[in-house]
C-alpha cells in the first residue's frame, strides 16, 4: 500500500468482526512497527499482546470497575480539554452520537457507547503499549506515540483496523491483573485491532481535521 494511502485512509474503527487475528500476523506488524524511530534509538517502549480469555477478562474487568463508579487511575492522565480542543471534543463526539442513533438524553446508550471503549470495542486482540517508570515522561510519550502510529499504519497491510485508546486502560490494576505487566512499568494507551465491520455505523465517521494554513506558520518563503 502507497504511505499516502495508508496515512489518508487510517482511521479509528469502532466496531469489528469477531474473526482472530493470528499470532503470526500481529508478530510481523510488530516486526515493522518496531522500526518506528526513537529518541536516542533507547526504544522506551514495551508490548503486550492480548486476546482470547485474557482479553475478556479486562474487558469484564474494565466494565464491571466503570459500572461500579470507581474512579479512574491511569498510569498517563490526558486531563481535561478546554477552549477550541474541547470544542473539536464535542464536534467529535456530535459526530459519533449522530452515526449511531444515540440523543443526547438518552443516558443508557451513552452509557452502553462509553463501556465499548473500555471493552477495547470488543475487537479480538488489543495491543498494550507500556515503559519503564525510570524513563522521563517526555521520552516515554514520543516514543511510544511514535510506534501507535507506526502499528496502526501497519496494520492496513493485513486489512487490519485499529483504535487508539486510553479507555481501556484507565483502570491499569486490571490490566495488571490479567497480563502481569508489573507496577515497575507505566501503561501508557491500547491499540484495539481487528478485521473491521464495514457495516458499523461509527466505521463511517470522517474525522475532521483544521486546515493546513490555520494551524502552520510559514518562515523564510518568498
Ligand atoms: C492518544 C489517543 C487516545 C485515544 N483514545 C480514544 C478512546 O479512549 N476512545 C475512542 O473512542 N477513541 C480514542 N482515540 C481515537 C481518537 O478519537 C481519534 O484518533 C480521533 O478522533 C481522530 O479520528 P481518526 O482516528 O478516525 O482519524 C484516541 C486517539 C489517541 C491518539
């Protein structure tokens, strides 16, 4: 697949078929994503790769944690969003809402849409993007930024979707619970990947994106 192509049609899929993705697959994704580029080559970045019962677990674990309104923990808080971010937030969400049928009243499927997140979108693997608590926040957020990128671009060469979350891991006692990944390590964001389901309405969202000139300066052109 031509880089342009591959960068202009990755986007977040939501909804997914229940089809496996095989270890050999998700292996030789890894194998190219890990040429992503790192500060000092240190490649502050560690993957844990979970299907099958191991997933569910969290999955369960996840929203059985959110139901009983306990409050997030994540080893990376993003914060709250204020001004025009905030606004591309709601934008964001308007979008996904309208595609699938869900009013703003309508609590129980906000509800139901929220836990999705926290169940990876029921995809049939997640990839769990990790580091070391002694590398410096900085390090750890470029690099690992750089190869969820990386994996998610990879992914396309297998038919493969994905979704960035950090839904799925604001409760990362669970996912200590369930992969071993030690408090010595900082869990950082999920990757959710999966043969997608076309026929998602949230699978047809197009994301928006400011233009070029309003968000660019330009020094030293004619
Ligand atoms: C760091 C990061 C965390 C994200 N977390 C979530 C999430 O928890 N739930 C979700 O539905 N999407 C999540 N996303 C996906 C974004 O909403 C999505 O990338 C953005 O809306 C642009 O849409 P696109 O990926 O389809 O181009 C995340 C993306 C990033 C980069």
């Amino acid at each position: 697949m031509d880089i342009v192509e591959a960068i202009c049609s990755r986007k977040s899929i939501r909804g997914y078929k229940s089809t496996p993705i095989t270890r050999g697959t998700l292996k030789e994704i890894l194998g190219i994503a890990t040429r992503a580029p790192s500060s000092d080559n240190a490649q502050a970045w560690e993957i844990t790769v979970v299907t099958g019962e191991v997933l569910d677990n969290i999955r369960w674990g996840n929203v059985e944690m959110l139901t009983s309104g306990a409050v997030p923990n994540p080893d990376f808080a993003l914060g709250r969003l204020e001004g025009v971010y905030r606004q591309r937030q709601v934008e964001l969400a308007v979008q996904l809402f309208q595609l699938m049928g869900i009013t703003r009243e309508d609590r129980d499927k906000r509800a139901q849409w929220r836990q999705r997140g926290f169940r990876f979108f029921d995809a049939p693997a997640a990839i769990i993007l990790s580091a070391d608590s002694s590398l410096s926040d900085s390090r750890i957020l470029l690099d690992v930024g750089l190869i969820t990128q990386t994996i998610c671009l990879a992914a396309l060469n297998y038919d493969l979707g994905t979704c960035i979350g950090v839904q799925g891991v604001q409760y990362p006692e669970v996912v200590r619970k369930f992969t071993g990944i030690p408090k010595s390590k900082r869990i950082i964001v999920s990757i959710a990947i999966g043969y997608p389901d076309w026929d998602f309405p949230a699978n047809k969202l197009e994301s928006k994106r400011e233009p070029v000139e309003s968000i660019t300066t330009w020094c030293g052109f004619e």
